[in-house]
C-alpha cells in the first residue's frame, strides 16, 4: 500500500507539473499570438497608406498661362505685374500680398484682380 500511495503522489505531482507547463505554454502562445498582432496592426497600417516616402517633397510642376485675344497676349506674370504696381501705387508693400485673384475679359481689354480679397483694380491689357 505504501508502494501504490508513492505512485499515486508521484502520479498527482507528474500531473501538476503537466498543468503547470501546459499553463506556461498556452501563456507564451498567447503573448506570441499578441506581440504578432502588434506588429500585424503597423503592418496593415502601412498597407493603407500609398503615396510618397515620409519627408519626400512632392515635385513642383510648371505651368505657363498667356491669354491670347484679337493678336494681343499677355502672360499671367505680366498680369501679377500690373497687379503689384497698382497695390504699391497705393501706398502698401508687396510682401503685404497673400492672395492675388486675377480675372481676365478680353472683349474689355483688361484684367481685374483683387488682392486679400479686398482691394480690388484694373489695368489693360
């Protein structure tokens, strides 16, 4: 009897020790299965987002507007020109200027601006 209470005891210790690694297991699976969920979620994050590189500068693209009308042209510089001179015509400074608003009518032979969206003037073309 006391060779079958050995075995029992020694059966019931193999047991607790099977739960006890069983236990260690299942939680190192599951901290496995979080950390991999971590590093999924960035992954999937980065999978949205298209486009340019972190501090990549987009490139700018040059354009070139001319309004041509009955033989005359004249560029969208030479419009912000005559823009400026009448804003500095008045007292006020360039750097002052954050918006220009340019609108062209041919059949007048002019061009309207507005500047900050509060001084407003002509000059012909």
């Amino acid at each position: 009897m006391a060779k079958r209470k050995t075995q029992t005891a020694q059966e019931a210790e193999a047991a607790k020790e099977t739960a006890v690694t069983a236990a260690e297991v299942e939680a190192a699976e599951n901290t496995a299965e979080a950390e991999k969920t971590e590093k999924a979620e960035p992954a999937e994050a980065g999978k949205a987002r298209r486009g340019r590189k972190p501090g990549t500068k987009k490139a700018d693209i040059k354009t070139r507007i001319a309004v041509q009308y009955l033989g005359k042209e004249i560029s969208e510089q030479e419009m912000v020109a005559k823009a400026k001179k009448a804003w500095t015509a008045k007292r006020n400074k360039v750097g002052d200027i954050k918006t220009i608003d340019l609108y062209v009518k041919p059949e007048d032979n002019a061009v309207y601006f507005v500047i900050n969206g509060e001084f407003t003037g002509s000059a012909q073309i």
